[in-house]
C-alpha cells in the first residue's frame, strides 16, 4: 500500500469511485474482493487505495461486454510549452482518474527532473545503499527508466515489466519512472538513439511495434491509455512523444496566461504536419481559473473564442489544495489525497470531458 494513503472509510471510498455507499456496498460483496475491517467498534470497512482500483476495474469489466474486443490504446502527451502551469499536476491526476474509471493506464515519465514519479511517491536521486541507510524500501528507488525500453541504448535494454512501477496495485496505473540518467537520450548521437532513425519517427515506431505486440520489450497492447508526461523544453525525447501521440494535452494557466506559448504550440503542431503528415490533436485544459477575477474571465473569452476547436469545456479552479499540490509539494496526487475538494471535483469533471473527446467513454 502506498505508505501516504491511510485506509478509506466507505464514505470517502464511494466518492472516489463517484458512487453511492450502498452501491458500493454491493460491489464488493458481487465482485469478492477482501476488504479489511475495523478491529474495534462496529467492525466498519476499511478501503485500501488497492481496493479502490480493483473495485474501479471490477466495474469497469463488468459494464463492459465487449472488453476482449481489438483495441487501440489511445497515446496523449501532457506538455506544455512553459514550466510552472501545472502540466505535471495534471498528467498524476488525469492517470490516477483514468484508472479510477477502469481503464488500464500506462503513464510514462519523460522529464529527467523525475516530478511526475515523485508526486507517485518514488525516489528518484536514492541509491539503493542510501535508501536502506534512511529506512526507505527499495522498492521505492529507481532503477531503470524509459531509456532501456529502448533500442541501441548504451546500457543493457530490459523489458517493461521491469521498468514498471505499480504505486496502487496492478489495477492502478502503471508508471515509467525517470531520474537523471534519462537525459542521456537527449545527448546521444541520432544513430544511437532509440531506433537509431531520427528521435521523431523512432518513438512512434517503438509504440507501433509495442501496440502489435511485436517487440517483447515493449508490449504496451494490454494499455487503454499510453500518457506521456514530458518537459517544456524541446528536447529530442519531448519532440519524440509529441510526434507519437494521438493528442496533446496542454494546461493553459490563467494567472500566466501567454498568447505567444499558445501560438508557440500551434507552431510546433504545423511542423509536424507539414514535416512528417502527421499530428495529434491539440486539447488544451484551463488551469488556475478564478472566476472572481475580470481580467480572468477575459482571458477565457479571448482563448476559447481563439482555440475554440481546442478548448475543453472543463477547467480547474484556482485553489490552494491545486497549488500544494504542484510538483515537489506532495507525493501523491490530489485526486487520491484530497478526493472531496473542490480541485479534485474539477480534475474529475475535465477527464470526463477528456474522455467523451477521445472517445474512450464506454470502454
């Protein structure tokens, strides 16, 4: 169990799952999964944040009658093109929401800074011997990353069961940690990265063998959603992810808004249309909205009216639970820490809208 989740109460579990109590009840005794019970008192249940998946997983199979149809797992990149506007605080989220509807989420941290894998509580910059020396189980050190999933790395290749970590069971979503030895693949030589082919064309070609089942290294055809969280800067591995993604999500913060990002973005979306014919659709996602505040409501006017084919009719408020929730601030997502406030409410509501525009709702 994730060591800063404390068992839920059946109150706080029906939440998460946006469900009632008595459903939820009921979900546990059909689907047979064990539940611990309070040792005193009324011998109440005690959810772990295992639980919660599992059940969310149990769910989803259940109202899905075609689960074992083909498939293609959808591939979306968070990125932004500026830092500090919450693309990490909602790659965490979106991942942890997804997998809370059910789905088998795959997220993929691809900033050597390593802040998406420590909101998931690992430990990027430990060693092993330092790890031990604090009392830290090594089960929260990082031993490999995106690097050795991929082809002609100068270290040994492994496969993705060994890479993955799984912060909340099998049924939560499955991380690709980073630490800093994954800058390396921005500064190898281009015919000694990933696919020794040029840095764009080799990711989506390592995700189109992976998704066919046809590099054991790399089989990612179980997946419904492949995330990839990535830096601003446009590093080899970011401009990688984003020519392989089916969309690219990207929070727009309304306390720095900037038209010259927006348009930055839009510039590098052409370049790859024009370049390779070939780019993923663009989502943008307000972030730290205040309502309250005219120059904010003016500022969403002049986006929406501007992307409006973009825009998502979802936003997240501006709150203080949003901002210690900023990388480096926690390490577990606000979704899963604080599920009845009202950022959670909103990050649950945008993925909602984020999955009726991809097309996942139903699955």
């Amino acid at each position: 169990m994730h060591l800063s989740v404390k068992p839920l109460k059946v109150q706080a579990a029906a939440q998460l799952l946006a469900t009632s109590v008595d459903t939820l009840r009921r979900m546990v005794d059909e689907s047979g999964i064990k539940v611990a019970r309070d040792e005193s008192g009324p011998r109440t249940r005690l959810f772990s944040i295992e639980n919660i998946f599992e059940l969310a997983r149990y769910r989803a199979t259940r109202r899905s009658k075609d689960r074992n149809a083909e498939k293609t797992p959808v591939v979306a990149t968070v990125y932004a093109p500026c830092e500090g506007v919450g693309a990490t605080t909602l790659a965490s989220n979106f991942a942890s929401i997804f997998a809370l509807k059910g789905l088998r989420v795959l997220v993929v941290d691809l900033d050597f800074q390593a802040n998406l894998t420590h909101t998931f509580g690992y430990h990027s910059e430990l060693t092993s011997e330092e790890a031990l020396e604090r009392g830290i189980p090594l089960a929260k050190v990082i031993e490999y990353n995106f690097a050795n999933l991929t082809r002609n790395y100068s270290n040994e290749r492994v496969a993705l069961q060994q890479v993955v970590k799984k912060p909340f069971g099998d049924c939560g979503p499955h991380l690709v940690p980073a630490d800093l030895t994954l800058d390396r693949l921005n500064t190898l030589p281009t015919s000694e990265t990933i696919a020794g082919r040029n840095d764009e064309s080799a990711v989506i070609e390592l995700l189109k063998e992976g998704l066919a089942r046809k590099d054991p290294y790399f089989d990612v055809s179980d997946y419904d959603v492949i995330l990839f969280d990535v830096a601003a800067a446009r590093t080899s591995i970011t401009q990688g992810a984003l020519f392989a993604s089916d969309y690219i999500v990207s929070p727009v913060s309304m306390e720095k808004f900037s038209t010259r990002a927006l348009s930055y973005l839009c510039g590098v979306i052409a370049e790859m249309q024009e370049h390779f014919d070939r780019s993923p659709e663009l989502i943008l996602v307000g972030n730290f909205f205040d309502p309250n505040r005219v120059r904010r409501i003016s500022q969403l006017m002049t986006i929406t009216q501007s992307y409006q084919d973009a825009w998502l009719d979802r936003s997240v408020r501006h709150s203080d639970d949003l901002t210690n929730a900023m990388p480096g601030e926690a390490d577990l997502p606000l979704v899963l820490a604080k599920p009845g406030s009202q950022a959670a409410i909103d990050l649950r509501e945008c993925v909602d809208a984020l999955l009726d525009r991809v097309g996942l709702v139903g699955r």
